[in-house]
C-alpha cells in the first residue's frame, strides 16, 4: 500500500486569487494567555487538541521524536480517526530526521502531512538551509489558536537538562482567530474562503472559554514575495514611538541598521531600554554575532543582558505599557530576510505588564547584565561589517532562488512500507 505525503517546497502563495496578498488588521474582543516555556505550552495544546471536533491545522518549525514528538503523534492520529481533518505542514530542514515509519502512520490515519522544501542529504549533509517555514502556529476549530517559537520537541522541558530552552507562545481566543486561521488554510495551500462564518461561528460557546477579552490582536508575517519587511517595520514603528520602556528577548539578535538605530535613540530619548539576548547559545556564532553590536548601543545608555541559565529561544519584545508581540521571527538575517515567520501583535496592558514582570525577573535573577562603561572596541568596524552581512542576507533570497533546489515546486511524494 502507498501512503501519499504532499510536500510543498515554495513560498509562494496559494493559486487561490483572494489568499495572494493576505493582510491583517487589529481584531477587538481577544483574550490572550501567555505560555511560558513548554511546561505551560504543551499540556493547553495538547488538550485543544484532544477537544478537536471539526479541524486542526498545524505549522512548526521542527517535530522530533522524543517523548513531545510522540504524544503529539497519538494525538494527531486519534483526532483523525474519529473524523477530524488534520492538516500538519513541517519543514523541510527542521524535520529533516523524521522517519518515513513516523510520517506513514500520521498519512494512514488520515492526517494530511506537508513538507515544506524537502531534500534528500547529499553525502549525509542537509543542503536545504535557506529560506525555512518557521513559523509555529496551532488553530484548533477555528476557534483557539497558539503562535509563538515553542517547537514540538522535549528540549523546551525543563527534565532536558541544561540545554533546555528559555522560549514563549501565546494561546489566543477571540475574532483573532480567524485571521489566523484563514492564514494557516491559505499557506497549506487548502481552499480558503470568506473569513466570515468562521467568526460567526466563533461567538458559539467555546470549550476553553466563556467570557470575551479585552485584547487587541493583528497577524502580521513574513514571506519573500509581499510581506518581506512587516514583521521588521512593525518593531520599527513601535519602537519610534516609545516613551516609556522597551524590553527585547530574542535568541538570534543581528538585526539591521534601521531597527538598531530605532533602538539606540529610543535609549536616547530616554526610554529604559533593555535587551536580553543569549549569553549560552544553542549556536555559538548567533552570541558573537549579537556581541558585534553591543559597544554600538551600549554608549547610549541601552541596558544588555545575557540570559546565562540556559539556551534562550525566546522571540518577544514589548513597549510601554501596552503594545507587546509574540512570535517565531527572531531579529536576525535568516528571520528578517529569508524565513517565513509569523507574529502577533498585541495591545493589551495585563498582558504587557504579565510579560513585562517575566522578562524583568528573568533579566534580575538569572542573566549578566553587561557593564555600561565597556571601553569601546572598534565599534564602527563591527557595525559596518554587521551592515553588510545583514544586507546581502537581506537580498539571498532572490540569488536563492536561482538555485535547482529552491525552484517553486508542489509535488506529492510516497512513501511504502519497505521505507519504514
């Protein structure tokens, strides 16, 4: 018997017209609950999963099989069986070591699995490095959904031991909803309709909550077609119009000059401005990279931290007493100039200020907060090399695509049981 697999390896949009440039407003009447690290993230999925009665769709980065892994297999092949349609799109890279017995038994059972941009190993390496869907996003009947940078994978427990992950995902209920919805459907190529019913059906009573919030809430993301720099420009936008405080965690920080200039006069306003980046990488180049940039924003007064208890994968950030975003993009070439990512926005001051009390206690007690008087090390040296990294990455994608293995391309593969 063949099982079939699609695996979708493009970044363009679906055929349909109405999905070819999506573009999200602010949505009222959200609630919003922060998780932190995947103690809080995977049991609320888990259960939205196992409460599934329609459709889960479903994007991450990486799956592997460990003990996440494998819960989230019997999950997905349950729902599936008592009639739920179950659309699981992975990335190529990120899920490269998948086996086909793992995939075949999610296909058997009805769950339609899509892989973005597979390639098989050329003498045992993986080429496929550019341009990932990174995004992490579960909607469960249209009616709950999570977005954040937690991976289905053991290392985002604290039992993981010292290579644990630091890292946040939002669980969201409200009309936001369908906005990410109808994105996920329209990025797993699935046919989208009118977002209309699903925010009808939306105000039926729900199984996770009863009472509507107060949050604001918009979508935004990233591709290398319309939307390259929305997830860049919103930090931007936010960041020029600080009057308060700022505070940044993200776990591959080499941004380029438009949002680090935003950053420096935001502290030279006089915005408490504080950055908690990596000070234990998971990648030692990505604390390099950062520590180009630190003697650059150090002078004027921005406050660093390095998170030194453990890997931080974290992607959020927050202004004043309001605004915060949550997502998979980190602040980065690969996010800001090849990957596709997905944030949300959110205005929602318990929110911020939740967050805010997080970060602030993470910074205090377990980070080291780098000295405001370092003598400055060739500081425009690093900032003009840091420049012209983040600007030919910025521009890879169209030179990728030059590329045999990153044509546009949508094809089904099969696997067969001789593979498992």
């Amino acid at each position: 018997m063949n099982v079939a697999v699609d695996h979708i390896a493009t970044d363009q949009p679906p055929d349909d017209s109405k999905a070819r440039d999506l573009d999200y407003g602010w949505q009222s009447g959200n609630r919003v609950e922060l998780l932190e690290n995947g103690e809080a993230y995977f049991p609320a999925v888990f259960e939205a999963l196992r409460a599934a009665e329609r459709e889960i769709l479903l994007e991450t980065f990486i799956l592997f099989e460990d003990k996440v892994g494998f819960e989230l297999h019997s999950i997905l092949i349950e729902a599936a069986k008592r009639g739920v349609k179950v659309v699981v799109s992975l990335d190529g890279f990120g899920c490269g070591e998948l086996s086909p017995g793992f995939l075949r038994e999610l296909a058997e059972a009805g769950v339609m699995v899509q892989m973005f941009d597979p390639a098989p190993k050329t003498f045992g390496i993986r080429t496929n490095w550019f341009r990932r869907l990174h995004r992490k996003i579960v909607v469960v009947d249209a009616r709950v959904a999570f977005i954040g940078g937690i991976n289905f994978s053991a290392d985002h427990l604290a039992d993981f031991g010292p290579e644990a992950k630091q890292d946040y995902a939002v669980q969201v209920i409200g009309p936001a909803v369908a906005d990410l919805h109808h994105f996920a459907l329209a990025q797993s190529g699935r046919q989208v309709r009118s977002r209309r019913g699903w925010r009808r059906r939306q105000q039926r009573p729900s199984p996770w909550t009863n009472e509507p919030g107060d949050g604001l809430v918009r979508l935004i993301y990233r591709d290398n077609i319309q939307h390259r720099d929305d997830i860049e420009e919103a930090y931007i936008h936010a960041l020029s119009q600080a009057r308060q405080r700022v505070v940044i965690a993200n776990a591959y920080f080499f941004p380029g000059y438009r949002l680090l200039r935003e950053i420096r006069n935001a502290a030279r306003r006089g915005v408490q401005v504080q950055l908690i980046m990596q000070g234990q990488p998971d990648v030692l180049l990505a604390k390099l990279a950062a520590r180009m940039l630190y003697d650059y924003l150090l002078k004027d007064g921005v406050v660093i931290h390095e998170y030194c208890q453990r890997p931080l994968h974290g992607k959020v950030a927050l202004v004043d007493d309001e605004w915060s975003t949550v997502g998979s993009s980190n602040l980065d070439p690969l996010s800001l100039a090849l990957n596709l990512e997905a944030n949300v926005l959110i205005r929602d001051r318990a929110f911020n200020q939740q967050l805010y009390e997080r970060l602030e206690a993470l910074a205090h007690n377990h980070c080291q907060t780098m000295p405001e008087k370092r003598k400055p090390r060739l500081w425009l040296w690093r900032l003009t090399v840091g420049f012209l990294v983040f600007h030919v990455m910025r521009h890879f994608p169209v030179l990728a695509s030059w590329l045999p293995a990153h044509k546009p391309r949508l094809k089904p593969f099969e696997t067969t049981p001789h593979d498992v």
